[in-house]
C-alpha cells in the first residue's frame, strides 16, 4: 500500500513523497513502522522505482521514497535552482517534515550523493547510509557532453510504451548488450502527450542539476560521514571496484558490498541481488 504525502522544499518548492506501508488492519489505524529510511532516486528517476525495496523495508520499517525536484509528480521549477546545496535542503526538508529523524538513508547514483552530503552537513538527522553506484571522483565536462549528446539522440515521441522498452532497452547504443529492465525503468519515467510518449521530466533541466556536481570530486564530504555506511556496486556498473573500496577506506565507518549481474541500475536490474546485500547491512545498524 503507498500514499502520497506532500513536503515543502526549499524555497517552497512541491516535493511529492511516497510512503509504503502494509495495509491496516479491520477497523484500525495505518501502522507506520519504525525507523525511517528515506529513499533518493537518481538523476532522471521517481521514487516509484524504488517500490519493490520500500516494500520489504516497509515489513520493518517507515519506507518513504522521494521525489526529487524535478522529477516524478515534484515541482520543475522552470529557474531551478537545481544545485547540490538545494537538493540536499530538499532532503532535510522531507526528514524533518515526515518526521523520520534519525533516519537511514538509502540513494542511488546521484540521490547518492544527495544522501552522503545530507550525512555529512546534518549527521544529526542521519543514522545511517546506503550508497548505490555513485562516484566520488569528478567526471569532468566531456561526461557532461557525452550526456547532453545522448539525450539529443532519444526518438521523441515515442508512439507506445512498448517503443521505450524497445529503445532503452535494446536500440540505445550507449548498450552493451539488451537490458530489459533498463527499457522498464524508462518506461516509468514517461508521461503519454498529445503526440505520443515523453519524458516526464525536462532534460534541461537533468543537464542543469548534473552540471552542479559532475566537474567536482566528492571526496572531502564522503571523508565527513560519521554514520555506518554500506558502498554497493553493481559488477557492471558505473562505479569501478577500486574506487568502490577507496570510497570506504575514506569512510569512517565504511563496509563494502557489490551485486552481481548488475550494471548501473542495481536495485532495478537485480532486485533479489540487492536485498541480499543491503537487509544484512540494515539488520546491523538499525533496532527491530
């Protein structure tokens, strides 16, 4: 069972975020589960691609998966700001609104990010950390032309979902081989238009926020987290295994875990794979 709960950003930007809870009893109240774990998507995600770790968190646990600014049902502010400063405001602003202090959280690529410099700004409102494939070194401004080229390339409109899979999951040449899930994924990030099938967010505005922090390395914050925090790779993913273990040796309080036949996408490619390297991990450092 989800909800949708409104939480104001910074600025008083709209935030759309998603808590997932088992159903309530005949005749009783919703029960929400203790603690909270907030869950950060990544660039160009929704907090729904999140729905099958929020469910098995929630059997435990207060689940509640975030829209970030600019994606999902949140506010695109057409002027931003979408810098790393305001997203990381944006996630204080849904802990302390939802009440889910001290809270885990767990981000994926550049929620990530979002999530280790929350940790290390406010290490009141964090207990713990999951990292999923994201770098801490800078990727440097040919990886941001890289990325404004392929956005360039995407065959809008699509006339039918099944033309996304398709397309995200076979005929993107930045494949390397077919990824179904990866066509899934896209799937869900797009809205039927008058003219076929769009992206529900702007990619502008997804080259604006990536611009905020891809020619910067992160090393110096990551070095600042005090919380346990668990550093997940997918074998084929974006972050390599070397920079994966010196991310936790930087950490004070670092573990190490990666998901086999995983690319980028961990917790989507290979949802099983993911819950066995996460819920250990989860079971250590948060109370029953």
């Amino acid at each position: 069972m989800v909800r949708r709960i409104n939480v104001t950003g910074a600025g008083g930007v709209r935030l759309a975020a998603w808590e997932f809870a088992d159903p309530p009893k005949a005749g009783g109240a919703r029960v929400s589960h203790g603690p909270g774990v907030l869950l950060l998507h990544g660039l160009m995600g929704r907090g729904a691609h999140w729905a099958r770790t929020a469910r098995w968190l929630a059997t435990r646990h207060r689940a509640v998966a975030l829209d970030q600014r600019g994606h999902g049902r949140s506010e695109k502010p057409a002027d931003g700001p979408f810098d790393r400063g305001t997203y990381v405001a944006d996630a204080a602003a849904a802990v302390e609104q939802l009440g889910l202090a001290p809270v885990t959280l767990i981000g994926h690529s550049m929620g990530a990010l979002t999530a280790w410099q929350l940790a290390a700004r406010r290490p009141d409102l964090v207990s713990a950390l999951v990292i999923c494939d994201m770098r801490a070194s800078a990727l440097g401004s040919a990886s941001q032309a890289e990325w404004a080229q392929w956005f360039s390339s995407w065959p809008l409109p699509f006339a039918t979902l099944a033309d996304v899979r398709k397309w995200f999951g076979e005929d993107d040449p930045r494949l390397e081989r077919p990824n179904p899930a990866r066509g899934d994924f896209f799937a869900e990030i797009m809205a039927e238009r008058s003219d076929g099938w769009r992206p529900v967010f702007s990619r502008r505005q997804m080259l604006k926020a990536r611009a905020t922090w891809v020619h910067d390395a992160h090393w110096e914050e990551l070095a600042l987290v005090q919380c346990p925090t668990l550093v997940v790779r997918g074998l084929d993913g974006e972050l390599g295994r070397a920079e994966a273990q010196e991310m936790v040796r930087v950490l004070p309080r670092g573990e190490y875990a990666e998901v086999t036949d995983a690319g980028h996408l961990v917790h989507y490619d290979q949802p099983e794979g993911w819950r066995r390297a996460v819920e250990p991990f989860l079971a250590s450092v948060l109370p029953a």
